[in-house]
C-alpha cells in the first residue's frame, strides 16, 4: 500500500482519519494529531474502527473521550520546563528572586505566578518577617513584570495570585494588586461558588479601606445568588455547609438560606460533631424563630442533640466558642437556641477532660448567664478552687467576681471545711482592700450576702457616701437602687443594724421598686380558687419597701377578709388592718430569669428576697410566673392553690378555701 513519506501514515488510516473527524465534529485536530503523532492516531483509530465492525453506535463523547486520553499521555511526555522547575525548587525567597532576575525575557505569566506560590510556601514555614521581603527590589520587580502579564491570567489563577500577595503582606493600593481586582471585577460572572467564597476570605484579610475591594464584597454575594441554584449539589456536604457559613455570615435572603438547610437536612445522619459545630455557629447569625423557619430550628436541634452526644471531639476552644454563641441568641430572647442536654454536655465536658480552674470557670459564667443550672460543675469548681490554697486568694478581679457570681446565681454553697477553705480564700483576696470605687461593690456585696457571707469591709465600704455618690451618679440606675435596697435589708436582717443608706437614697430606693404586669391575671385565677375577691389585695408595699405582688391573710387555715384595695397603684401593707394573730401570706411574682431554665431553683439573689421577708415575718410563696402561664387555662387556679398549700405544709397549716 502507498506510503506518505513525511509522515508515515498509510492511506487508507489518513481517508478513515479525514472521514471520521469530520463525521464526529472533530475539525483538523484529528488530522494534526495524525500528522505529527502517527503511532497515537492510528492506535485512536484502530480503536474506532473495530467497533464500527462490531456493529457498536460510535458517539462523539466515545471518541473525544479517547481523543482527550491521548492527548494527555502526550502532555504527559513533553519534557519538563526546566526554568519551571528551578523557581519551583528554590530553597530560599532569595534564589527565587535570582532566578526571576536572571531569566527575565524568558518568563511567562506561569513563571511568575509560580514565583510568587513559591515565595508564599517559603514564608509560610518560616518565621520571617514578610514586610522584607516586599521591601526587596526583587519583588517589585517580579511585581512590575508579573503586572505585564497580568491579562494572561485564567480566572483560577489571578485569585490565586491574589492569595499569595495578600499573604506576603502587599498593600491592597498596589498597582498589581488592583490590576488583579480589576480583573476579578471584569470576570465576575465567570467565577463559581467555590471560588466566590475564598475570594471574599482573601479581601477580608485586606486591613485598610479600598473603593474597589468594596465593591466586590457588595457584588460577591449578588452573584452568589444568582450561581446558587445551578450549583446547589445536594449530596456535597462540605459544600453545603461552607455555604451556609456564607449566607448566614452576609445575611442573604431568606430563599438563598432556606434552600441550603433543606438540603443539610438529607444529611442529618452524615453530620460530624465538627460540622455541626459549624452549623450551629452559622445559625446562631440569623433569625431561627421557630413559627417562621422551622426547618432552620429542626436543623439546628439535630445538630445540637448531634453535638450533645460527641461534644468530646471538639476542642476546649471551640466548646467555649459554641456556648458562648448560644448564650448570644438566648439572653436576646430568643428560646430556640436553648438546648438543655447539649448545656449538660458542655458541662460535663469541663469534668470529664479535667478542664483547669479558670478555664472551667469561664464556661460555667455562659451557663450562669443563661441561668443553666449544673451542680456538678459548680462542684467541680469549688473542688479545684479548695484543693490549691491560692486559687481564689491570688485570683484575678474578674475570676474572683465571676467565681462569686456563678455560686450566687447556682444557688449553691459546699459544706463543711471545703466551704470554709473557700470562704478563707475569698476573704485574704487583696482586690477586697482596694479603695478604688470603679468596681461593683454593691452588686459584689449583695452576691455575697446570698452565698451568707458579710464582709464588715465591703459593707463599710459600699454605705460609705463617697462610694455612693459615684455608684449612684451614673444614668439608668434603678437596678442599682434595687441592689442596695435588697442589701440594705438582708444586712439588717442577717447581720446587724449599723450599717444604713441616708433616708434619701432609702426612699429613692423604695420608689423604684417595680410592681408586677401579670400580678392582675394571677390575682384572678387565685380569686377562683379563694370564693371571693375580698381574701387577696395586690401591689402591697412592705415596711422594708419590697412590693408583694399579692398578699392574702390566714388564720386558723381559712382564708381572712381583706380591704377592697387592689389596684395598679402600691398599697401600704397598713392599709390592710391585718387582724391580730393573722399570717401573712405573700406571693411574689418572679420572672423568666430568676429562676433556673432546667429546674425550679430560684437564683441566690432572689432567694435572697424570699429569706428577708420570712425573716420580718411573712410567709412567702415564690412564683415561677413563666411556667404558670405554660399551664392551660383550667389548670392555672388549682396550680396557684397547689404551691399555696405547698409552702403553708411547711409550718403545718392547710389552706381552707371554696
């Protein structure tokens, strides 16, 4: 058979090539590669015809398939650049910078971009100073060339460029760095979710304000919206998660986010303690109200029951982080993000790794703030703080405070010598001499007098009038009023008469005690179960100052006729004209945070309240008025009769009532 003598390739595979690159939409490529790489052709070929001969449909993406297979194994043999590999196997950011200069003609723009990749890897596992480095005249000029070859750039390869310069420390306002923002900006529709979210990683890294990293973190998230449902992959959980760690962080609208959580929730088995960590963080940026998105709130409840079963994965810093992020949403009245088993597993994850004093103490001050009681980790606490005498004695201010805040707010003290070892520590504390009046003794002091503890000190200190004058001069101080009131009453009751507020800021105080908005409703459910309205009064103002939300009278077990006096105005407890002999009955209505979220315990301040006024004489019925309104309605008037009942058992009476 005829040979073409240039290239070697029989006639008939030169008419088989020319016929079936032109039937398969193949143009001259297949010809060119017949041409100058015969042997791969006619084997490419051969391949072809054989299954012409077995009667097997021959398909464009058959063909390109293998068409594409050899073009690479002949990518594969072309020799090596070797100026490629000289920048690539620098050992130094100085021989980089010598090859660069040495070889300047014969740089193209990948040259240079492995340059820079090159300088980021040596600077990354160093510990040199990058600023140096950009100081260089080297750099600028492997900067001032690079530029020139900037518009060669695929779109891959200027955000990585952009990476790299960002790392080494090269100002946003340079010329190359804007020249490849500008190209960011020109090929913005190009660019894939992937690559949207790491290029608005990398301009967050840029310190100093810049018009055009501005605009594109404006334009990044318009266009991610619009690549969103083309890209949206279903069975990529990393994917999904990153996403949602973007939406939720540049507050996208509501559709975006929704379509991304229905997605995680086909993976709610695939879900690691890691990634739900993750999740949980990304959701606690946005609204999880429970009525309007509920597939947000079921996402964030399996990974937080996820979480409470493999909290021991996580990291000390990432527990903390995670606790602390929940807290955030809760105390803004948001109850979804309370999860009652995952706050005993981050509890019990303190315990369990034998988490250092001052470490532990900063997760049990998140559980304190949103009133999770856990007495096995306040235990733990007080173990590590009695076992080393210095513990609390040389304790910081605020590990002192927080630790005294978190016994007060748990309710709770240890017993026998571990207390008193406690006690000790806190009282030889040298922070309890300062004089400074920047602190918050009042607050302190009243903690103090929760856990039983009356440092002649602080009280000395806090019913001085220097300190009350500066405690008292700042805005917005009705709580203040009220801590010093509550203080004011518990010394006098607990420890001794000598120390007083002047009559102006007593009666300040005892002005501002607030009145309760449910008491009204409570009042009604209990008039139902008393038979008549004339057994109870509400709004009743104590000789101490402290309001009862309702007072009623007992005597003998039946309930005694009261004066038709109540109102939304506070009435003076004389105004009842108490018979002889009577009890007085006071309920006391306490709100959402006094008492514990996963038990009734009432927190040590407000305990604190309850102790006062049985001390002058009242009884007292503490109210959980946040669980009574959970309660239906026909169930409300035997609840209120039931915790009555409850507390006058307690000194052998019973209620009699219709």
């Amino acid at each position: 058979m005829a040979q073409c003598q240039n290239c070697q390739v029989d006639i008939l595979t030169l008419v088989l090539a020319i016929v079936y690159t032109h039937h398969l939409n193949l143009g001259t490529l297949g010809v060119f590669l017949l041409l100058y790489f015969p042997g791969k052709m006619t084997l490419l070929l051969k391949s072809v015809w054989r299954n012409v001969l077995r009667n097997r449909p021959l398909s464009n993406s058959t063909l390109r398939s293998s068409l594409s297979s050899s073009i690479s194994e002949m990518t594969l043999t072309k020799p090596p650049d070797a100026l490629m590999m000289t920048i690539k196997s620098a050992p130094s950011t100085a021989d980089v910078l010598a090859t660069v200069q040495n070889n300047l003609r014969s740089l193209t723009h990948r040259h240079m971009l492995q340059a820079l990749r090159t300088l980021f890897e040596i600077q990354r596992s160093s510990s040199n100073d990058p600023e140096s480095l950009i100081k260089d005249p080297g750099f600028g000029v492997l900067c001032q060339n690079f530029k020139k070859h900037a518009r060669a750039l695929e779109v891959n390869e200027t955000i990585e460029a952009i990476k790299f310069l960002s790392y080494l420390g090269v100002p946003v306002e340079s010329l190359l760095v804007q020249t490849l923002l500008q190209l960011l900006r020109y090929n913005i529709n190009m660019i894939n979710i992937r690559q949207i979210m790491f290029i608005d990683f990398i301009l967050s890294k840029f310190n100093t304000k810049n018009h055009l990293v501005d605009a594109l973190k404006l334009a990044l998230p318009l266009a991610f919206q619009i690549h969103l449902p083309l890209e949206l992959d279903n069975q990529d959980l990393p994917l999904l998660r990153e996403m949602l760690m973007y939406s939720c962080s540049h507050d996208l609208p509501d559709r975006c986010i929704n379509n991304i959580v229905t997605s995680l929730l086909l993976h709610d088995q695939a879900i690691d303690a890691h990634m739900a960590r993750s999740i949980i963080w990304s959701l606690c940026d946005i609204n999880c109200t429970e009525k309007v998105y509920p597939t947000r709130v079921q996402l964030l409840h399996i990974c937080c029951d996820i979480l409470s079963e493999r909290i021991n994965k996580l990291s000390y810093e990432d527990v903390l982080r995670t606790a602390a992020k929940l807290k955030g949403r809760i105390v803004e009245k948001h109850p979804e993000y309370y999860h009652q088993e995952l706050m005993d597993s981050i509890a019990g994850y303190v315990i369990k790794n034998s988490v250092p004093f001052e470490k532990g103490l900063l997760v049990a001050r998140v559980l304190s703030r949103i009133a999770h009681t856990n007495l096995a980790l306040i235990e733990y606490l007080c173990e590590q703080a009695s076992c080393e005498p210095k513990t609390l004695s040389n304790a910081r201010t605020n590990v002192l405070f927080a630790f005294i805040n978190c016994l007060s707010n748990n309710n709770y003290t240890p017993e026998g010598a571990q207390w008193d070892e406690i006690k000790r520590q806190i009282s030889i504390n040298p922070i309890l001499n300062a004089n400074t009046t920047a602190l918050p003794w009042g607050k302190v002091c009243l903690e103090l007098a929760s856990l039983g503890i009356y440092d002649d000190r602080l009280l000395k200190k806090v019913f001085s009038a220097e300190f009350l004058d500066i405690y008292l001069a700042r805005e917005k101080n009705d709580l203040d009023y009220l801590q010093l009131l509550t203080l004011h009453e518990a010394v006098h009751a607990f420890h001794s008469d000598k120390y007083n507020l002047p009559p102006e800021i007593l009666d300040r105080a005892k002005s501002s005690y607030p009145t309760h908005a449910l008491s009204e409703e409570l009042e009604r459910y209990l008039i139902r179960g008393l038979g008549s309205q004339e057994y109870s009064v509400r709004n009743v103002v104590l000789p101490s100052g402290i309001v009862a939300d309702i007072v009623m009278c007992m005597k003998n077990g039946h309930p005694v006729k009261l004066p038709a006096l109540s109102s939304d105005k506070k009435v003076p407890l004389e105004h009842l004209n108490v018979p002889p002999g009577a009890i007085v009955v006071c309920l006391m209505n306490f709100n959402y945070g006094c008492f514990s979220m996963n038990s009734n315990r009432l927190r040590g301040t407000f305990r604190l309240i309850v102790d006062i006024l049985e001390k002058q004489g009242y009884w007292t019925v503490a109210f959980n008025v946040s669980e009574w309104l959970t309660a239906p309605g026909h169930e409300r008037t035997p609840y209120i009769i039931r915790e009555i009942n409850y507390r006058c058992g307690e000194i052998g009476m019973k209620l009699s009532a219709t």
